[in-house]
C-alpha cells in the first residue's frame, strides 16, 4: 500500500527547482524526521533526485518516464485518479482496465502504458503506441449516467483533453466528429469508450501524441511538441488532463458538456 504521506511529500517539492524548509515540510506532511531518508530513497528508485542542506530540500530532477508518484502528485480530484498504476508495456490498458473491472476494481482506477502492443481505436483499428512518446491509457469509471447518454462520456474526455493541451500549446484545439482531436490539421488523439450488458462498469481509452505522432499514409497526425517551445512533462500533462476530466465528470451538468463539445467541432 503506498503511503499518502510520500505523494504530499513530493507535491509539496514540486515544482523542479525550488527549495522547501526541512521544518516546514516535516511539519506539513507529518513525516517524521528520521523517516525522511526512506521516503527520499523510495522517491529516488523512480528517478527523482533531491538536493538536500541541513536546512532545506529540493527536487532537482523528475524522471521521464510515467511514474504514479508524478501523476498522483498532481491530482486534485475527487474520484478520477483514486489509484494509479503505470505498466512499462501491455495489450492494451483497456483490457487491463476490464479486467480489473470484472474484479471488483473502483471507480475512477486510471492505468497507463509506456506502449501497447495491441492498442486500439474505433472500428477495431489499430493505435500506434509507441514506448515514451504519448500517453496511452484507460479510466475505469462506474457511472451513473444512463447508458443512453454514454457517448458524453467520450465527449467529457475529449473535452478535457483539449483543455489540458491547449494550456501547453497556445492554439485552439478542435475536434472532429466522432471522436478526434485535432491540433495543426493533424489527428492529435483519440478515445475509445468499451461497455457491455454483462459488466456494470465502462472502460474510457484516451490516446494522446505528445512527442511525436506515427506517420500514416493519406491521414494526418499531430504531436504536442510540433506547437511548444520546449518538452512537455508528460507526468504533469497526465494529472491536468485528469483534473480537467473529473471536474467534468463530477461538476457540469451534461447539457454543459455537450455544449462545449460543439464548439470545437
């Protein structure tokens, strides 16, 4: 079981580049002081590295990789984000989402994947997930929306999505019917809602280009860092897209949702 006190610890770090009081942050997470060095060396295995004086303490570095302690750091939800896990390659998160589902799993349970090996999108095609270059992962979500108004659960996400890139990009985000962003003329991401009558759950699938997009022939694609300035933190891009979801998911009425997904068609 991780131990909430770690995620405090680092999200009270983060930024990269700041300095924090020793005292202060004792005090705040109610870490002991002899107990710090464990939480440092845990945080460091997943590719943080701190500087530390008698007085204070900093993040200097955060890892590339998707690692839950980032993502988890930067939540401010209610429900989306309860548990995260990150898996370095898998099928396909959905699958894994499902199956957790039809073990009881609760909501809001978000599983990542470095790469997929038999992602998929719409139709039954397929979704090239590269390792290290996107975010690919499923949101396992319990919803009590009635199941004729489940496809504005896509539209939530999409939606949510464009919000979170366009804080990063500086340019409007579009979409295109059904189920495609659209950024530079290019398919940014896409997103797969997968239900049945034999489960009581659904399973939300996003897909999302941040380093770069494949190539594919006759169909244009987009990545996030062909419009900014510099690398996009794909951890912290992960939590504000959660963030921006669950506000939807938890806070707008539907007619809201809708709504905001026709402006961007």
């Amino acid at each position: 079981m991780r131990d909430p006190r770690e995620i405090d610890l680092l999200r009270r770090l983060l930024p990269v580049g700041r300095a924090i009081e020793l005292a202060e942050l004792l005090e705040e997470t109610g870490i002991g002081f002899n107990e710090l060095p464990v939480f440092i060396e845990c945080l460091e295995e997943c590719g943080f590295n701190f500087r530390r004086t008698e007085e204070t303490i900093g993040l200097v570095k955060a890892p590339e990789s998707l690692v839950p302690e980032m993502i988890l750091a930067g939540l401010r939800t209610t429900t989306i984000g309860r548990d995260v896990l990150v898996f370095r390659e898998t099928s396909s998160t959905n699958d894994r989402a499902r199956q957790a589902g039809v073990g009881g799993a609760g909501e809001g349970l978000v599983i990542f994947a470095e790469s997929q090996t038999g992602g998929r999108g719409t139709r039954g095609r397929q979704w090239v997930s590269t390792a290290g270059v996107g975010l690919w992962f499923s949101i396992l979500l319990r919803t009590r929306i009635p199941a004729g108004q489940w496809p504005l659960l896509v539209q939530m996400a999409a939606v949510a999505c464009a919000e979170a890139v366009e804080k990063q990009v500086g340019q409007s985000v579009r979409i295109k019917r059904p189920n495609d962003l659209m950024l530079g003329g290019g398919k940014l991401a896409g997103f797969l809602l997968e239900t049945s009558n034999t489960w009581d759950f659904q399973v939300l699938g996003i897909g999302l280009n941040v380093r770069s997009a494949p190539v594919i022939d006759r169909y244009p694609t987009s990545a996030m860092e062909q419009f900014t300035q510099g690398p996009v933190s794909r951890s912290a891009l992960a939590a504000d897209l959660l963030n921006h979801f669950d506000d939807w998911y938890l806070k707008r009425p539907l007619t809201e949702v809708a709504a905001a997904f026709e402006r961007r068609i």
